[in-house]
C-alpha cells in the first residue's frame, strides 16, 4: 500500500486524526458538546455530573482552540454546544441556589435537542470532507529533497505585460532523491515555501474555482513528505529528469503526491509554475502575480487563447531543461552538480499542462519521454513526434467534450514512437492531481475510485512503470501492466495498433 505510519517530524498534518480528519483538541470539543445535548435525557444521577465535566471539557477546549487557531469546521459545534449548555446548566443552577430546577418537557424539549444533534454532526462531516490533505508516504527507497529556484530566460519577453524590457520569469520545484533527514527535520508545506505562501495560493486556487476561500483553509496546513534543501542521495548515479506543468489556473505544487513518489524511486521532477496563468505565482521578491486567464464566452476565441497559453508553456518545458543542463554542469546551485542525466528527460503535464508537454515533445528532441495527464491536445500544427508517449484519460462519459478522444487519437497516431492511451475507469478529471486528497469525494470532482489515495496512486504507479521502460529501458511487458490500471489502446509506428 501506498503509505506508511507517521513520524513525529512530520509537522502539523500528523495532529490530525485519519478517520475523523479532527487533532485531539477538536474531538474532545467535540465530545464535550455531545455530551452537554445528551446531558437533558440522561437519569437525573447521572445529569448533574455530567453537564459539570461536559461543561468544563467544552468551554477548555473552546478556550485552547481560539488560542491554537481555529477551523471553520468546528464553528457548527461550538454553535450547537453553546446553544446547550444554558439549557444543561440552568437546573443545576436553580438547585444549588435552592429555587426548584424547572426542566422543559421532553416535547418542548426535543426540537432544540435535535439543533443542536445537527449542529455538531455538521462538525466533523465538514471536516471529513474539506480535510487537512495527508499526503500517501512515498514507496521508494530514497528519501525527498525540495527546493525552489526562479529563473529568467533572457531571450524571451514576457507577452502578458506592456514592459519591452520585462523577459520571461518561471518558479521551478525540484524535487529529488536526498539522503535520509535526522529524526525532527521539519517536512515542507506543501503549498508553498512559507505559511504565507501556501495561504495565498490557497486563497487564489479557491478564487479560480469560485469557491469561497475559507473551505480551502486546511490546505495550507498540511506537509510533504520532502525535506527543504536535504543533500542529494549519494548513491544512485545520474537521476533521470521528469519536467511537469500543471493544468490551467493549477500551481507547480498540485501534483506533489506524484512528484514525491518519482523521486523516491530515483527521478527528479521539476515542476513550473506559469506566471500570469498558474492561479498565483509568488516571486522571491515577494510580489504575486495572479492569472489573466477567463473564458471569454466564446469557444473559437478560447481556444485560441489556450493555444497560445501552450505554445508559452511548451516554450518554459524547452526552457526550463535548458537551465536544468546548466545546473548538472555545475552552474549556479552546485548541489545537483553531474546528477542530472538531462539525456533522459520527460516532458509531463496535467491538462493544459499534458498538452504543453506534447507541443514541447514534438519542438524538442531533447525531450526522450511525454505524459500527458488528461489534456486536451492543443498544438496548430499536427506534425509527428519521436518520443513515446503516455495520455491517461479520465473515464469517457456524457459530459467528456465528443472532440477530445478523437483529437487525442490523431496526435498519438502522428507518433513514430509507441504512443499509449489508458482510460483509468471510475476517474474524472482532478484525479489526476491531490484534489482527491482534499476535495469532497464527490465523483464529478474527483472520481469515484475507492479511498482518497487511490486516484493519485494508480496515476504515480502507471506513469512510474511508463518511465522506467522508456527512460530506463527496464525490460517487461509494459502493455500489460499499463492495462491492469484501465482500458489501454496501443498506437505503434505506422499505424498499427
């Protein structure tokens, strides 16, 4: 399986209980408020002490969640505790101040109860389904290092500002077999470099998708499994290199459950965030730069837009390998010095991204692999790739767009290369990146495959053995353990297949 016991280094996404998706303070504020609505029916023995723990352990744990931070999940249950505990405490009071303890009856009664029953279930169903995303442990035998670089191409202007004199910038994120880390390492969040990062591209992630920006809160508090700056594992050789574009408003960081799993078994990923097209881009000075993309309402213009948005993209993946030769040859950060094997490269990408990644593959020859994760191909001129390649779709239903798979077809048919369509049934089209890790399990999102981790694990584990065989040339039936993930099509050179 795809995970493994949490170490106490791992940082906050260890406090945060599997099942209920609640840390220890928000269950026991939790049971406090079940109690205190329990508290009216129970004998009258039991009542008094009862509402006197109950009470105590709610109004605690209330008190530390305001100081410790707290999540909009639990608003509903401290709201349905606060609603009982006057009506719990109110008896008690009157006894002890030796006026009669006057009760509701149970008909009176019963419609609050139910409330406030339903105030505190909304608690941890909230909680389940917008969770703290725990990213699956890694299966391989490396250790993960991160690191973040910012690159200007000087040969290239940035066409989405009026400045002659502004070039093309691209955020990169490698991440990279590294030597184990001491025990209490601190892991990277996961959304960015610092917590203030990670909320802002929380918050423009919510923005793109026009959701309100407090459902995506627990994103920014969940860890990786990679450590900041961890020295390069010093066996392994030369890493095959695997360059990854996320799909459109996404970020360099929304497949890191998949980049993790790569470098665990030996290859490094780099992944790029697009400025002026990822959902928000924070530059090491510290500026933001949002996206520009919106639909336009018009489809012939979108899809020019999106044409164009791909060729720049298709232009950062060429970019981008450049740079990562300059750094095996020593230039710049010498950490990764002679452990680049930039002659087994890979273009990938998510969506806009996978169609980024094919544009570059057929404009690139240095290129030796492409994976396209469920995008649309874009590229105005249908000319051959060499490569072999990858396209992994969500399952075809209804809703999928009737061009899509015959344009897929097409492209993958121009390859003179062996060229791989999976269908991976019970997919949509977020399974292909963490949102199953963090999104509610709803199959229009995010599929219907059994368990949170499951999407993102069929999608590591069929593009790992893809890799393997085409940029480490390990033998074996690759067919045949592709089709054990979903429906495969095999296109080979001349048209066969």
């Amino acid at each position: 399986m795809w995970r493994r016991a949490p170490r106490a280094d791992d940082g906050p996404v260890t406090e945060i209980i599997a099942g209920p998706q609640l840390s220890p303070l928000e269950i026991l504020a939790l049971l406090g408020a079940v109690a205190l609505v329990a508290a009216r029916w129970l004998p009258a023995a039991a009542r008094e002490p009862v509402t006197v723990a109950a009470g105590s352990l709610f109004a605690l744990c209330a008190v530390g969640l305001g100081v410790t931070g707290l999540r909009w999940q639990l608003l509903p249950v401290l709201a349905g505790g606060a609603l009982a505990l006057p009506f719990a405490v109110a008896p008690l009071v009157r006894r002890r101040t030796g006026r009669p303890a006057r009760r509701a009856r149970w008909w009176v009664a019963l419609p609050g109860t139910a409330l406030c029953v339903v105030l505190t279930a909304t608690g941890p169903a909230a909680a389940w389904a917008f969770p703290v995303p725990e990213l699956p442990a890694p299966t391989g035998r490396f250790a993960v290092g991160t690191r973040v670089m910012q690159w200007i191409d000087p040969d290239r202007p940035e066409t989405a500002t009026p400045d002659p004199e502004d070039r093309r910038t691209v955020v990169v994120q490698l991440w990279y077999p590294a030597q184990e880390s001491p025990e209490g390492t601190p892991r990277a969040r996961y959304l960015g470099r610092t917590e203030q990062e990670a909320r802002t591209v929380a918050d423009a992630l919510a923005s793109y998708s026009s959701l309100p920006g407090f459902l995506m809160d627990g994103v920014p508090r969940a860890r990786s499994h990679a450590v900041v700056d961890a020295p390069v594992a010093g066996e392994g050789g030369r890493f095959p290199v695997v360059l990854f574009s996320p799909g459109l408003g996404g970020v360099r960081t929304q497949n890191t459950a998949w980049a993790e799993e790569l470098a665990s078994h030996g290859y490094v990923v780099a992944a790029l965030d697009h400025p002026y097209d990822s959902a928000a881009v924070v530059l090491a000075d510290g500026r933001t730069i949002g996206t520009e993309n919106a639909s336009t309402g018009d489809d012939a213009e979108d899809d020019r837009r999106a044409a164009e948005t791909t060729r720049i993209r298709a232009a950062d993946l060429g970019f981008v390998l450049t740079r990562l030769e300059r750094l095996d040859r020593g230039e710049g950060d010498a950490a990764l010095t002679g452990r680049l094997d930039t002659a087994r490269a890979a273009a990938t990408g998510h969506s806009l991204g996978g169609a980024a990644a094919l544009q570059a593959a057929r404009q690139d020859g240095r290129f030796t692999a492409v994976i396209d994760l469920d995008g649309y191909p874009r590229d105005p001129e249908r000319l051959p790739f060499h490569q072999p390649a990858l396209a992994l779709t969500q399952a075809i239903g209804p809703q999928t767009d009737e061009r899509y798979i015959p344009r897929l077809t097409e492209v993958l048919k121009l390859g003179t290369a062996t060229g791989y369509r999976l269908t991976v049934p019970g997919t949509a089209h977020l399974t292909f990146t963490d949102a199953p890790l963090y999104l509610p399990p709803l199959p229009s999102l995010v599929g219907s495959l059994d368990g949170r981790g499951e999407g993102p694990r069929v999608v590591a584990a069929a593009t790992l053995a893809f890799l393997d065989a085409t940029l480490r040339q390990e033998p074996g039936d690759l067919a045949g353990t592709l089709s054990a993930y979903g429906d495969l099509t095999v296109h080979r050179p001349g048209g066969s297949g």
